[in-house]
C-alpha cells in the first residue's frame, strides 16, 4: 500500500494490512475480537513467509498525506515494513496502530466483557509473531486515545501525541 502525497482518508476505521486476514477472522469474529475467542491470529498466519518479497509486503504513508478517523475510529497499518511520513490523526477515543510482522498480528480488546486482560489501558493489545520494522517521520495524534507502534524494529523520529484527560485514558 503507498498512500501517496496528496492521499486523503477520513472513515471512522481504516485497516490496510499486508498480511493476510482468513475468512473465518473476516466473516465471524472481526479481527479486533478474534483472539478472544480463538486464539488465532488476527492477521497473518502460520504458513506467512518468513523473509516475504520486500515489493509487496509494506505500507507506505508519503509526506503530504492525511489519514484520519473519527470518534472511536481506529487506523490500523499492518505489514512487515510500515513507514509513516504522512500525517495520521484519530479523533476522542480512537487509536492509531503501526505494527510490524512478518508473519502474525495478535490483537485483543482491552476493558470489554470478554477480555483476557482488564487493566487500564485502553485499546487494542498488540503483539507480533515475527517482528518487522516500524519507521515514523510524521506525525501521529490521537486525541484522549491510544498510539501503538509495535515490531521488531522502531524507529520513531516523528512526532507522536496522544492527549488525555481526567476522565478518558490516553
């Protein structure tokens, strides 16, 4: 995926993901509850490759584009190589995730009725299988929300704000 310089996205969620989603995750559960339920990854699986063709297998925010979404909106960017130079924005209580893997994406809820965690961190859970690599130039803002960025590798040279307040975890 390459969002290029004038790209602009405003959705309430947005998921660009290199790695693969099964029609079970996609049809039944939804990729935010499926471990929960199954412990299978969210995205990816077993049989991903472990050294997958470089060309294909990353997402690329260039400077000058905007991706955001709304209230309780989530961006989520999942390949092995994710790199933002773009501006990514979530608006109260959303999240915005960077995460890196070559083959496996675990994600879980947080603070709903059938979580395995309860603590308070809002948000999605992540974790890796293999771990790829992350790199923010840009700028990342949630607003009284989460920022993950996750991988094997995480180069943060941007900026990344996430607010708070009295009431709201951020």
């Amino acid at each position: 995926f390459i969002f290029g310089k004038n790209s602009t996205v405003n959705a309430n969620t947005l998921v660009a993901s290199a790695l693969s989603i099964s029609d079970n995750v996609f049809n039944n559960n939804g990729i935010t509850k499926h471990f929960n339920k199954t412990g299978e990854a969210a995205l990816g699986s077993d049989e991903a490759e472990v050294t997958p063709d470089p060309a294909r297998s990353m997402i690329e925010v260039q400077p000058g584009a905007n991706l955001k979404v709304g209230k309780n909106g989530r961006i989520i960017l999942a390949a092995p190589t994710v790199t933002n130079q773009g501006n990514l924005e979530a608006d109260n209580n959303g999240q915005i995730i960077m995460v890196a893997s070559k083959d496996k994406v675990y994600l879980a809820e947080n603070n709903a009725k059938e979580s395995i965690v309860n603590t308070d961190f809002s948000g999605l859970l992540v974790e890796v299988g293999s771990g790829g690599r992350v790199d923010n130039l840009g700028n990342v803002l949630a607003r009284q929300g989460n920022v993950t960025l996750a991988g094997f590798a995480v180069n943060q040279k941007g900026r990344v704000t996430a607010t708070t307040s009295a009431r709201v975890n951020g």
